[in-house]
C-alpha cells in the first residue's frame, strides 16, 4: 500500500533530519545535510502526489497504526484532498529548502533554526495525513511548536519575544477551539475516527458551534481579521526561508483544516455558511492590504498581504458553500477551482517575494525598512527582476498566475445572481470589495518594489548591496518560472485540481480545459468567458517589442546621462526622492482616518528659527486596541483574583475536585 510503503517512511526521514541537524548543526556540514535531505524528501512527497493525482484509481487508502490511546490507534488517510495539499506543503518546503542552501551559510546560531524546519515540515505533513481527531491535534500542536521555536530564533529581542509570545497564545486558542469542534462532531458516543465523524448527524445547535469553532481554530491559523493579530510580527521575526514556510505554507494547512472539517465532516451546510465566509473573506482581504499599505517593513507588508490573499481564499470557500447550499454544483465547482488554484498560487509568490526580501536583508545587512533602501535593480539585479514578477503576480496582473485565480473566482461572483435574495445581494458587495483589494494590492506591491529597488540608495547599506549565494537565486528563478507557466498553461492545472473538485463537490466539476483550444481556458462557456494566457503573453511580448523598436527607430540613438533632478533642478540628495510614507499618504488620508483613525501633525518652525520641521503620522490598530488589550487586561485581572487558589488546603482542592466531576457527570448525563 503507498501510504504505509512511501509517506510515513518518508516523513521518518525528516525526523531523522531533524534529529541530525541537532546534533550536527553546529558543523560545517551540518546545514548542507539537513536543508539538502528535507529538501530530497520534500521533492520524493511532492512527485507522489502529483503521481496520485494523475492516478486517481490508487484513492483513496487508510492505514490504522497501534499507537496513540489505546481504543483508538492512529488513523492515516490519503484522499484527493490530501493529495493536493500534500503537493502544496511539499512544493514550499522544497523551494524554501532549496533557498537555505544558500540563505543560511554563516546562520550564527544554526542549531536554533536547523532542528525545526524538518520537524516543522514533518507537522504539516502529518496534519494532512491525519484521520482522526487525536492525530489531527497531536501534529497539529506539533507544527504549532516547531514554528514558534522557529520564530523565537533572535529571543534576545524584546519584540521577537513579544512576538513568540503571542503566536504561543493564539495557537493555543485555535487548537482548543478545534478540540471542542471534534468534540461536537464526535457526539456522545465518542467515536474521533473521521469515518465515524461522518455517520454522526449533527443538530442544528451544534451546527453553528461547529462553524464557529472551525473558523475560530483554522482562521486563527490562516490569519483570517481579526485573528490576525499574531500573524505579522511572527512571521517578521522568523528567518526567511521561515517565513516562506510559515506564509506560504503552514496557512494553506488553516485553509485545508477548514475544507475537511466543513466541507467533509461537518454534513451538508447551511444556506448561511457561505454568507459568514464571504463576509470574513472580504473583510480580511480590505484590512490586510490597508495594513500592508501602511507599513515600512518590508517583511511585515508581506506579512500582511498573507491576511487578504488568506481572505481571498476564504471567499471563494464562502461561494462554493453558497452555491452547494444551493443547489449549484456547478458554480461551486468553479468557486472550488478558483480557491484550490489561489491556494497554490499564493504559495509560489508569496514564497519567491519572502525569499526575495531574505535576499535584501542578506545584501544589505539586515536592513528592511524600506525608507533605507532604493537603488538596488543596480545592485541585485537577479533578485529584483525575480521579485517584479513576484509583485506583478501577487498584485493579479496578467499573465501570470495571480490573475487566473482571481479572475475565476470573479467569474463566480457574476453567476451569483442565482442565489437567493440575501445571498444575492451580498454576492456584488463582496465583489466589490474584491476589487477593491486588487486595486489595494497594486498600489502596494508598486509602492514596495519602487521603493526598494528604484530610485537611488539612502543608506550606505544599499549603496554597497550584494547578490545572495547561487542556490538562493535559483530557488527565485525556479518559483518565478512557476509562476510564469501557471498563469499562461493553466488548463492543465485546472484539470488536474477536477479529482480533488469532485471529491468534496459530488463528482460536480468544470469542463476538461484540456478539450478547449488554443490552450485557452474556458470555466463555464465559451459565450460566457475565456481566458487565453499564451495569446496575452505573446501580445505583451509584442507590443513591448514594438514600442521599444519605434522608439529606438524615430527617437534620438545619442545616450545621454545626467544628474538626477527634481523639478528642473539638480538633485544631489537621495533624501529627497519619494518614500514609502509620502507614497502611501493619499490612501492613509482616504481610508486611515476611518480605519485606523490616522493623524497627521506638522511642527512647522518659525521665521528665523534654526530646528528642522517635523511631520509626524499616528494610526492606531483598532483591533488590537478594541479586543486584544482589553481582552489581556481582563485575563490579568481574573489571573490576578484566582492566585488565591494556589493556598487552598489539601482538603478544599478535593472537594473541588468532586464538584467538578460531579458538574461534568451532570453535563453528559443531559447531553445523553
């Protein structure tokens, strides 16, 4: 059986690699074994699934193991589903793998990073693996730990503790709710095999429970608003190639946790469902971007456009459960399709643009605020050609990848006038938002890449840039090409996510895009729409061609090179070239002062007074002021009170004790 003869063998390698890079880590072969042995595993997993989906006959497969609690054993299960999240996780691991090849030569403290990131990819694998409830929990908990080790890398830092810390905590409030989930969808008999979970009809009260606690548990992962709070200065403060994996990777393991669980376990969904993820989906998509858009970190703006690409997803989940619900297959096939291929999409350019920023940081020192960099196309020239078609892919710019997903999932948006009346206006709204988000996006990822790459350097740090190790720019090179061939081939793609479509869809999928012609992608109809990547990559090709030759035929051949300048005068300090601050200010004053509350204050000194004026900018996160604060403050102080319970007697714990038992044997009797 290929589940028992290849994939749990293959994730005992990577503990074994973790293993090793503990006890080699500090030698100089140590990071060469361990990223190159993940990164062979990585790639065996990655070519076996994209084998089991090719080959759907070999699906699905179980495999029960006697270990775990003794009436239970662990269950293992290979299903289209897994399949594809499998090829996703293993996809990122060995890009990212690839990437710290050369990423973390001269790493000064290997032994706090090289441990973990088998183990980390061995979690996530592991999750996807898992077929009940205690095995679920188990790895996810254990992929949960190994990227807060990862994250707590520089502890020396007050914030990366603070950072840590917080991830910590939202974690642990994710997997609770999912443990109350599984306790729901288990019932009174207990039965946590998913096989069981699926015979289990559940009530209409523990309907919404379990929608709720899905989505406080996956959403609490995928960084869904507001459980976002953790989500940007973790993946800040990890290493790159950490970051890659965190972004890229283990929040698509959040998106596959909420498939199985309401999409397979849960039963057939309220009309409902969907409206509430639409809704999440939009929301954290607009906020992700505005917070991107406000941030000068280079790293932090990646981390926050994760929260609108994770709500993009989740938009697309709310349309597929909108239409199943119903009575729409095949529109929630194409909402389907839309959500898988963003998924993957979203782990190839969020990857190559973390990847990227590693670059800029490993040139530059470790400089990432954009204010001090500028000027390095110059400098880095194979990075920042890498990281524009990054920008161009995640802004859904066609022809590349980013565009497909979404312009599919607007295609959903424009059948939904068949949903019924609250559904139906919801649809456009939410499409609205939509687009307001990828216009977000553009200004963003314009702003970002301008202000990095363009221009001339403000620091000493960019003006003496250099290119990062060959391994580092072939991982780049290689998810530039991917993201490249998937926005001009994705018939075939299309094709091969109709098994995983089927699965949770009742066989109900698109039509084989491998029929149309011109490699052209038709989701419904050709009089409806199509999409053609190869003719708009030969189109952009061309008119590009044509322009430059006009203007080299009937222009000027002289080259000439001057002084910078700035409106008609010479210009010898890069300080006055646009920041990202001045940059982004139209969109703070436009949409800050009603999100964030933005404030601008001008200290104007004045006639005949020395002192430099000052511009100061104020925002504030609501989120977190109006729920997290309050919320720590009333844990302080509950804490605060309880404290006196660590002076009771022997005799009060018993007694509590007892009333406990006798509350929880009250609880089952009445659930019974």
């Amino acid at each position: 059986m290929l589940i028992a003869g290849a994939f749990l063998p293959l994730l005992g390698i990577l503990l074994a690699l973790a293993v090793l890079g503990l006890v080699r880590g500090d030698r100089a072969c140590g990071t060469g074994l361990t990223y190159g042995g993940t990164l062979a595993t990585c790639s065996i997993l990655l070519l076996a699934a994209l084998v089991l989906l090719l080959q759907p006959s070999h699906l699905p497969q179980t495999l029960i193991l006697p270990l775990g609690l003794p009436w239970l054993g662990m269950h293992f299960r290979l299903d289209a589903l897994t399949a594809f999240f499998l090829l996703v996780v293993d996809l990122g691991g060995a890009l990212a793998c690839l990437y710290a090849l050369g990423y973390a030569k001269g790493e000064p403290e290997p032994k706090r990073v090289l441990p973990f990131v088998p183990a980390f990819l061995l979690g996530m694998n592991l999750v996807l693996l898992a077929d009940d409830a205690f095995t679920f929990l188990l790895a996810w908990e254990f992929m949960s730990l190994t990227s807060w080790a990862l994250v707590l890398r520089e502890h020396e830092a007050r914030a990366t503790r603070e950072g840590a810390y917080l991830y910590l905590v939202m974690a642990s409030l994710g997997t609770a709710a999912l443990l109350l989930c599984f306790g729901l969808l288990a019932g009174p008999g207990g039965a946590y095999d998913f096989t069981s979970i699926r015979r289990h009809a559940l009530g209409p009260t523990a309907h919404v429970l379990v929608l709720v606690l899905a989505l406080l548990g996956a959403g609490s992962k995928a960084g869904l608003v507001p459980l976002h709070a953790w989500l940007p200065p973790a993946h800040a403060a990890a290493p790159s190639h950490v970051s890659a994996l965190m972004s890229g990777v283990m929040t698509k393991v959040a998106v596959y946790a909420a498939l199985r669980l309401l999409f397979d376990l849960a039963g057939p969904p309220g009309w409902w469902w969907g409206a509430v993820l639409m809704v999440l989906g939009a929301v954290s998509a607009v906020l992700g971007l505005l917070y991107a858009v406000l941030q000068n970190d280079l790293k932090r703006l990646l981390a926050y456009s994760t929260v609108e690409n994770l709500g993009i997803v989740y938009i697309a989940l709310g349309f597929a459960l909108a239409f199943a619900a119903n009575g729409m297959p095949t529109a929630a096939a194409l909402a389907l399709s839309a959500a898988f291929l963003h998924v993957l999409n979203h782990t190839l350019f969020k990857s190559l643009l973390f990847m990227g920023a590693g670059a800029v940081l490993h040139g530059t020192g470790g400089e990432r605020d954009m204010d001090r960099l500028g000027g390095l196309i110059h400098r880095l020239p194979v990075t920042s050609a890498c990281c524009l078609l990054g920008a161009a892919a995640i802004s859904a710019l066609p022809p590349l990848n980013g565009f497909v997903s979404e312009w599919l999932l607007f295609q959903a948006v424009l059948v939904s006038p068949a949903l019924p009346e609250v559904l139906r206006f919801l649809a456009p709204a939410v499409g609205a938002l939509m687009a307001l988000a990828a216009a977000l996006a553009a200004a963003c990822f314009v702003r970002a890449y301008g202000i990095t790459f363009l221009g001339r350097p403000r620091s000493e740090a960019a003006a003496h840039a250099h290119e990062i190790d060959h391994k580092a720019r072939l991982a780049m090179i290689a998810a530039a090409a991917l993201c490249v061939l998937l926005g001009v081939f994705p018939g075939p793609v299309i094709d091969l996510l109709s098994l995983v479509v089927a699965e949770l869809n009742h066989d109900v999928t698109l039509p084989a895009q491998g029929r149309q012609g011109w490699l052209s992608l038709v989701p419904i109809e050709p009089a409806h729409s199509s999409y053609n990547g190869l003719v708009l990559l030969v189109f952009v090709l061309a008119s590009a061609g044509l322009a430059a030759g006009f203007v080299h035929r009937f222009a000027s051949r002289a080259l000439r090179r001057g002084p910078a300048w700035d409106c008609g005068y010479p210009d010898p300090d890069p300080r006055t070239q646009y920041s990202a601050a001045s940059f982004s200010q139209p969109l703070r004053r436009v949409f800050g002062t009603v999100v964030f509350r933005a404030s601008e204050q001008v200290d104007m000194p004045a006639p005949g007074e020395t002192r430099p004026a000052r511009f100061t900018v104020r925002w504030h996160d609501l989120v977190w002021e109006r729920l997290y604060m309050p919320t720590a403050s009333l844990v302080g102080s509950l804490a605060d009170r309880l404290n006196i319970l660590q002076y009771l007697t022997v005799r009060r714990y018993l007694s509590m004790m007892f009333a406990a038992l006798v509350t929880l044997l009250i609880v089952v009797a009445a659930w019974r």
